[in-house]
C-alpha cells in the first residue's frame, strides 16, 4: 500500500491549482508549473488540499499514486517557496564566475568551461567557490546541479572537483612506498 499516495497535500494561501483535460497547473508567487496527470488516477481539489485518488488497486497504479502525490507536492512547495541546491568548488585554481544567464567555470582544464543555465534556474556565487542554483521546478534543477557536478566529479584522494554542500567525500590513502 502506498502510504505518500495517501496523504493529502496542503495548499498555501495565494497558490491557485487548476485541473482541465488531465494537464494540473500549480500558480504561485514565483511562478507556474504544469505536469500531465495519468489517466488512471485522480485528483479530488477541495479549497485548501489535495487528495491523490486511484481508481483500482494494482501495484502499478498504486506506485503511480505515491508518484503523482510527490510531483504535485513538489510543485505546490515550489511555486511556493522555491527550491535551492548548493554546490562547492574544491581545489587550488578552482574558481566559478556567474555571467548572466551563465556560468563559467575554471576547473584545472586548458580552457574555462561556460555553463549555460537552463530557463527558469538562477545561479549566485560566493567566494568564487560556492554556487548556488534556486528555481521552482525540483527535477530541473537537481538535473541541473548533477550536469555542473559532471563537469569535474570529486576525487576520493584530495577532494578536488564540484560536489554539493551536504555530500561527503570518503578519501582513500594513496600510496605507499615499499620499505
């Protein structure tokens, strides 16, 4: 049984949802989402909640429930209050610059690496070690995070390369010389 399925999701106040031909539409402070339903499962809109309901219950239309529930949760808190993801730059000459609707990266290559931000995600930088990437859509912006991650993935023996802030790096020893 799904039990995410099964609990209702709040609406906050200002947030408007509408529902028309199995397309939801979440509007908000900071913007819109829009994420087509299946078909096998529905949704019951009261004023200030949602309930995820399903129409039979098969293992898949049950995983489909606890699916549905998540993305229309997460795109409630998003258009809501946001989403942030933090990323840190470790290494000597390592360095990150945010230009526009950019950012550019120096990580130890022979080239700087100019990263074009996706529509919808905004990057700030501090110190020139610390980026951070806010926007509403959750799965935009972890795929968005995990492509600058990809540029330089951490070591495990210095800990140099992009990692995200609450990642820990297990370190390994290196070599020995024989005695």
């Amino acid at each position: 049984m799904s039990r995410v399925g099964k609990k209702p999701i709040q609406i906050p106040e200002k947030t408007k949802i509408t529902l028309k031909d199995g397309i939801l539409t979440v509007q908000g402070k900071n913007g819109s989402l829009t994420q087509e339903i299946h078909p096998v499962v529905d949704l019951d809109i009261t004023e200030n909640r949602i309930n995820v309901v399903i129409q039979n219950s098969d293992r898949k239309t049950r995983a489909l429930q606890g699916m549905t529930r998540s993305l229309i949760n997460n795109m409630v808190l998003g258009v809501s209050d946001g989403f942030k993801r933090v990323l840190e730059i470790h290494g000597i000459g390592y360095r990150a610059e945010a230009k526009g609707k950019s950012v550019q990266f120096s990580l130890g290559y022979s080239h700087p690496i100019d990263f074009k931000l996706p529509e919808g995600i905004n990057a700030t930088v501090e110190k020139n070690n610390v980026v951070t990437l806010t926007g509403i859509d959750k799965q935009l912006l972890g795929q968005t995070a995990a492509r600058i991650r990809q540029l330089r993935p951490p070591e495990p023996y210095k800990g140099k390369g992009v990692k995200y802030a609450e990642e820990y790096i297990q370190r390994k020893a290196g070599k020995t010389g024989t005695k």
